[in-house]
C-alpha cells in the first residue's frame, strides 16, 4: 500500500467557477453537517477569495457566513482554509499592511485554520509577509505557486520560489494549477524536486479541469509525493471547475494509494441540497459553457472561471467588428471566428507582457489587452493603443516583478507615455488606512464587530460595504435576480413586454441613445456617482455615459423627474441602442 493521500472540498471556489454569486449563510448552514457526514474531508475551503464580497453585493453579512460555516467542521475536527491573494488579500488590488494584518486575526477568531497565499506574479515580496502575519494570529500560512506553462515557468523556477517560502515560514506548499494547464509529467517533477529537499512540507494539488489534464496531473502528483488533493462534488464537479471526489478517489485506490472512503447517502444528500441552491437563485448566474471542457484553454492559458465574463465581452464588440469589417468589404466573424482571435490574441501577447501567470487579477488584464488588440486592428490601429491603468501598473512592476522580460515595444510604449518603470517593493505603494477607517465607523455609528470584523470588512471592501450598511446592494440583488427571473419567464414563451409592462406600471424607460458600454461615473474614474434604487432624478439630470466603441461619449439625460425604481444595466454592461437602462417613476405633478 502506497501513501494515504487526503481530500479537500473545495466548495468555495466550485461557486467561484460557475456563478456570479455563492449561496447565503442559510444554505450553508445546512449543507455543513451533511460534508461532515460524508466522512472523506481532512479539509474545506469555505471562504476567502470573493466570498466576502460577493456576500456584501447580495446585501448579507460575509462575517455571519463565515462563522456559521467554519463552525461544524471546527467542531468536527476537519480543517478549514481560505484563498488569500497577498498584497491584494480579498479584492483585485493592493491592500495597505495593517489591513492585511488585521484579517488574518479577524479569520482565525471565526474558525479559519489554513490561509492559501498566492501572488499572480509568484513575487515572494508579496506572499512573505502574509506568511509571516499569519503565522503570528495562529493560522497554518499555505504558501502557493501559480502554475502555468511558459518557458520560464521551469521546475527550477518554482522549486527556487518554494525554498524562498519555506525558508520564510510556510510548513506547507499549494500547486495552484488554476487554469488546468500544467503538464502532469511537469506537475510530477515539481513535487518531487521540492519533497526531495523539503520531506516534511506538506504538498496539496489545486487542479482545475478546464483543458481536461486534471485527472492525469493528480495521478502524477501523487506518485511524486504530494499529500492532499483539491476535489469537488456533483452538481459543480467537472467542466471548467475540479474532479469529483468519487472518480479521483477510485483512480487513487486503484493505484495502491490508501484513500478515504465516502458515505454515499451523504454525497446524494449534499448534492441534491447544492442542486437545490441553484435551482433557488444560484442558477441564474451560471454561465452554461462552464459545464464543458474545452482543449482550447491549453492554447491561451486562460483560466476556465473567466469563460463566462469573456464570452459576455466578445459578445459586447462582435456586432462592432462585423459592423467594421462589412463597411471594408471583408467577411464578417462568427462568435466562434472571435473567440479563435482572442485566444491566438492572448497566446501572441501574453509573453510581450512579461509572461505573468493568467490568475487572478493578470489574467483579467492580458485578456483584456487582447480583446481591446483585435478591435484595434479590426479598425485598422495599432496593437496596445487601449491598455487600462491596472494593466499598466501590473507592467510598470508596481504589483511586483514580472517573471518574463517585458517585449521592446512595450517598454518603448511605456517611455513614450512618460510613465515610470517601479522596482520597489509594491507593499511600500499602499500606506496605512485602518485609523481612518475606524474614524468612518465612529462617524456613522457602526460598531466594530466582534474581533473588528465589521472594522475589517469596511477596510477590505469599502464601496462594498457602505452599500450593504446602506441597503443599496440588496436592492441591486433584487433588481438583478428579478431580471434574471424574467429573462427566464420570457424564454418560456411569455411575452416579455408585457410581463415588464405589468410589473413596471407607471414606470418610463430610460433607453440608451447609442450603442456602446455603460459608464456611469461623471469622472470615468470610479462608480462613486452611479444612480441607485430610489434615488430622485430631475428632469434634465445627467443620468450617465455610454461610451461606443469608438471611444466617444454620448451623455445621457432624464427626460421626465421620478425616482428610479429599476436599474436595468450595470457599470461594464454593453448596450444596443434603444436598451433600457433604467426605469423612472414619474414624479406626480398633483
């Protein structure tokens, strides 16, 4: 009999794959005990990553969730961990240290034993010192190496990134294989170059099935020496998320591998109550595509959970191209012809961009430089002449060091636009905020929260928040599930003008005046002056912008004073002409 090798139910992150939200603190309540039940779990993720702040969007507490869903496991002796992003902590940029310091304190009071700590540049700069505050509020820190496949990103690399981390103070090492696009064999030789060096760390594979490698990959780390397998369970196993604990168990067991074995009545159990989350709302945000793999994902390197985002863009700029490309007399595009482009786009750009591994927030940026360089040639422009500012930041080093070298051209882009090449250490960018924080919280009124929790949650998600305190995001939720809803009803062979019309008595359509994609910040900036759910427009008030694809603003205005009763297109949402975008009562002259 070979190893015992362990399982982890990575529940969190099955959401995170296939939905735009993850179910509410009531459901994980009562699936909890049911995982426990199963018998086949050393560990569960159960929060980190966008949890938190996907909670505060549906307009319910993160801090309660995470509580009520670590506690029967700490009861039961299975571990739980988190997905922690380093010098981003929970959100897509920098977090200030004190903050960062503070959250690993607010986790380990709520039940969360392990924090996963990655960097999407594999820069040790920003995952040393979340190891090094962890370790001081008790947590087990997991340091993590985001696998991709590159001609820099060789065994030597990562095994010379995992002794820095060891050395550090991580007692543990995650392969996070994020996009399902390391080779097995690959795989396998890591793990045994860092077991052979490093026996007592314990190793745990994070595998996606995107491209279809999982399977074999976990085969091959195991034989090499790692010691947990990340896995999921049915109905959000396979396709673009992970193996099922069922087919990876079998495989292992007939390896020689001794595996846990699992009660049955209970997976059947916590399957039909995750089918029942998706069928209550869940499943009104699950992109279908991510049911599939797809062999295209080993081409781009993209990550399977963005399937969903980047189809909904092509979508957003396919009537544009075609509508460009028929004014040259040049056959226009299917969806399928785009999607072929954007990957040759991204397999082109992405080592001109210094090869950062495609996780998040860099896989979003190069994605994005893609899409924005094959409307650009479309329109017969240059490559790069649309790159946003985070990307430029990831370029000008100022979220860490690159592991390729940047192309010439786009350092001589960079230099052309006087902007600043940075070598410093990121965290020395983003100064302290936790005093001015709690200065908000003093002035509103709002309490701290047991441990600071509800300090943290301000700190971490600040726009978030304030919209949750306020009751905005359960508006929007409402708002959005019921357009989901009716989305749904309408494809069942109701007419949807009418459902609209009764539902929205009384209510006059503000509609866009081109097409183009919503912006509603005054600045371009931020969403700080985005209209809300009964919110007073006056006739003649600036409602938003839309911006074509062109680059030009159309402003558009109220034609009638009322409040707004429905918003009906979000920030980033693209719009035809003639879309609603909001819905206005009018204001009652009697």
């Amino acid at each position: 009999m070979k190893k015992e090798i362990k399982f982890s139910l990575v529940y969190r992150d099955m959401w995170q794959s296939s939905g735009k939200y993850q179910p509410r603190v009531d459901q994980l309540v009562k699936i909890a005990p049911v995982i426990v039940d199963m018998g086949c779990f050393a560990r569960v993720e159960t929060n980190g990553g966008a949890f938190e702040q996907v909670n505060l969007l549906y307009g319910e507490n993160p801090n309660k969730a995470v509580r009520a869903f670590t506690k029967p496991f700490n009861e039961a002796g299975i571990q739980t961990h988190m997905l922690d992003r380093g010098l981003n902590a929970l959100r897509m940029y920098p977090v200030p240290a004190d903050v960062r310091r503070l959250m690993y304190k607010v986790k380990k009071a709520q039940g969360v034993d392990i924090t996963r700590i990655f960097c999407g540049l594999n820069d040790v700069r920003n995952i040393i010192p979340s190891i090094k505050y962890a370790n001081e509020a008790g947590m087990i820190p997991q340091a993590t190496l985001c696998i991709t496949f590159s001609p820099v990103h060789t065994v030597e690399y990562y095994s010379n990134i995992a002794d820095q981390l060891i050395e550090a103070g991580a007692p543990e090492i995650c392969l996070k294989d994020m996009a399902g696009i390391g080779r097995p064999v690959f795989l396998g030789k890591l793990v045994k170059s860092i077991k052979k060096k490093h026996p007592e760390v314990l190793i745990q594979y994070h595998g996606h099935s995107g491209p279809g490698l999982s399977m074999a990959s976990i085969l091959e780390v195991c034989e090499n020496g790692a010691d947990i397998i990340d896995v999921a369970m049915e109905p959000l196993s396979w396709g673009k998320v992970h193996p099922d604990v069922i087919s990876v168990q079998a495989m292992l067991k007939d390896a020689g591998f001794k595996v846990p074995e699992i009660n049955m009545n209970a997976y059947m159990k916590a399957r039909s109550l995750t089918q029942s989350f998706i069928d209550d709302f869940l499943g009104y945000f699950i992109d279908p595509s991510n049911k599939f793999t797809s062999s295209l994902l080993l081409g781009c390197g993209l990550p399977g959970g963005m399937m969903g985002s980047m189809m909904a863009d092509l979508k957003g700029v396919h009537s544009g191209i075609n509508m460009i490309l028929k004014s040259k007399g040049e056959p226009e595009l299917t969806i399928d012809d785009l999607l072929v482009k954007l990957f040759d786009e991204v397999a082109y750009v992405w080592p001109k961009l210094g090869y950062p591994p495609l996780v998040t927030p860099f896989s979003q940026y190069v994605k994005n430089v893609a899409l924005m360089n094959v409307l650009c040639l479309a329109k017969g422009e240059p490559r790069y002449s649309m790159i946003d500012n985070n990307t430029w930041g990831m370029i000008l080093g100022k979220s860490g060091k690159l592991p390729g070298e940047l192309a010439p051209e786009i350092i001589e882009l960079a230099k052309e636009k006087g902007l600043e090449f940075y070598t410093g250490n990121p965290q020395d960018e983003y100064p302290d905020q936790l005093d001015q924080y709690r200065k908000e919280m003093d002035e509103n009124g709002w309490e701290y929260g047991d441990d600071d929790e509800e300090l943290f949650e301000l700190a971490m998600h600040d726009r978030q928040y304030r919209d949750y305190k306020s009751g905005v995001a359960k508006q929007r939720f409402e708002t959005d599930l019921q357009r989901a809803k009716d989305a749904e009803l309408a494809k069942s062979g109701f007419n949807e003008e009418e459902i609209l019309k009764v539902k929205r008595a009384g209510c006059d359509p503000v509609t866009a005046p081109v097409k183009g994609q919503i912006l509603w910040e005054i600045d371009v900036v931020d969403a700080s002056q985005a209209p809300a759910l009964g919110q007073h427009i006056k006739e003649g008030q600036h409602f938003c912008y839309i911006t074509t694809m062109w680059g030009e603003h159309r402003e558009v205005f109220a034609e009638f004073e009322g409040k707004i009763t429905e918003i009906c297109a979000k920030q980033g949402d693209t719009v035809n002409k003639g879309d609603v975008i909001a819905y206005i009562k009018k204001e009652d002259k009697a």
